[in-house]
C-alpha cells in the first residue's frame, strides 16, 4: 500500500523538473537581466524560507532588511558599483542592528543572509565574466550529483554518510551521484562549444574538477540539513511540488559556487 504515494510522489518530482529544467537553462543561458531576476527572486525566497527554519517568521522586519540588503548589493554588482565593499559591511550591520532590536538570533541572521548572498554573487560574477556554459556546466553538476544519489542511493542502499544530519544519504548515492555527474560533465565537453573556454581545455583535469565539486555540492546539501535538523524541519518549504522548499533545490550551489568562481578566476 505504501508503493501508491511513493509513486505519486516520485511522479510530481518528475513533472516539477520537467517543467523548472527547461526555464531555467533557457535563462542561464540568456543571462543578463532575466537571469539577475530570477537569481533576486530565489535569493528572498530562501532568505523567507531560513527565516521560517530560524525564527519561525518567514517574513519579518528582519527578513525585509536581509531581503533589501541583498537585493540592493546584487543590483550593484550589475551596475559595477565601487562601493560594494562599503555597501557590503552596512549590510552586515544593519542586519545585525535589526536582529538585535527585534530580538532574533544575530549569528542565525547574518549566517542567513550570507548563506543567499554569497552564492547569488557567485552565480552572477560567473555569467558575468565566464560566460553561461560555465554556468550550464556547474548546474549540470548538481543536478546530476543530486539525481544519481538519489536513485543509486534509493537502489543500493548500503552505509549512511551522515545518519544523524541526512539519515537518507548514503555512501552508495554519493558515489553513483558524482560519476553521473562527472558523465554529464564528459558528455557536455563533447558536445558544447567550449573549445575557447579554458576551465574546459583538459578534458581530464575537467572530469577531476567535476568530481571533487560534485562532492562540494553534496557537502552544501549535508550543511542546509544540518540547519534543517537543528531546528527539527524536514523541508525548507513547500512552494516547488515533490522537492519542498527552494532551499532544499539549491543547497547544492553554496560552496560548488564560490568554488568555481576562485578556480575560474585563478585559471
């Protein structure tokens, strides 16, 4: 009897996917003012959603103040603002100041808004400056990591990696997850045009580096459970069908972001 709403709902998360993958290449791929949009839009959401984890306020003083925050530093980034260090250390202590009067957790509350903006940054500074297969190549990343792991996981079982922070992950599903990805990551450098791209000139040091950010990606994922645990929450949300909160979609960019972005810049 228990198979009916597993399949429901292993259907539901297939639909959902079929319908946000599509939208969401399509605006990685145009970039620009589309994609500074949508990365604004999910970047209040999650600030709503860690708020609701946090405070048990999805939307309060503090998360208008984290929200304007974060949106105002993007909006400078785009317009190559040279105060963004300066606007940068406002946010904090504004943050900080409205925490306090509000008597909320200050730690959780810059944790928070440093959480949603660090990677938002990261994702815009990478189309930006590398353009959006870079972009693309991450995505497919995390999202191959997050579908092998989860079949895999599902079909092989075995070991857990974390039983008390993710009692679902296993060693098994981080495995298959990062050679899915490290696939896609292959199949993508033969099909893309990314010959001029230069994070993408060795075919093997990108299998590597697809691998070992795979691996991040899934660490980003045990760090948004750990939150999640913390304060008793199974899901960040409810607003995407089949996956929970945005959250719980994107945990997988916290780290894997920033990553690329130093690596990129490096190379």
């Amino acid at each position: 009897m228990a198979q009916g709403p597993k399949k429901n709902q292993l259907l539901i998360r297939f639909l959902s996917a079929l319908v946000m993958l599509p939208v969401a290449i399509y605006i990685i791929m145009i970039g620009g003012l589309p994609l500074f949009i949508l990365i604004s839009l999910l970047s209040v959401i999650i600030l709503s959603e860690w708020n609701g984890i946090c405070e048990k306020k999805p939307f309060s003083l503090l998360f208008i103040v984290q929200s304007i925050c974060t949106v105002l530093l993007l909006l400078q980034l785009k317009m190559g603002s040279q105060y963004m260090e300066y606007a940068f250390v406002s946010s904090i202590v504004s943050i900080i100041a409205v925490a306090y009067l509000v008597n909320a957790k200050i730690v959780w509350a810059i944790l928070g808004f440093l959480y949603t903006f660090i990677p938002s940054y990261s994702v815009l500074l990478i189309q930006e400056n590398f353009g959006s297969l870079v972009l693309l190549w991450m995505m497919l990343l995390i999202w191959g990591m997050d579908t092998g792991a989860y079949f895999v996981g599902k079909k092989i079982g075995g070991p857990k990696m974390s039983p008390k922070i993710s009692p679902n992950k296993t060693w098994s599903g981080l495995i298959g997850g990062t050679i899915t990805a490290m696939i896609l990551a292959y199949v993508f450098y033969m099909f893309a045009e990314v010959q001029n791209i230069t994070i993408f000139e060795n075919a093997l040091i990108l299998l590597i580096l697809s691998g070992s950010l795979a691996i991040l990606s899934q660490i980003g994922d045990l760090t948004e459970s750990a939150v999640k645990r913390r304060y008793s929450v199974k899901d960040s949300g409810s607003i995407i069908p089949g996956h929970g909160g945005v959250m719980d979609r994107v945990d997988g960019i916290l780290f894997v972001a920033p990553a690329i972005l130093f690596i990129a810049s490096f190379m």
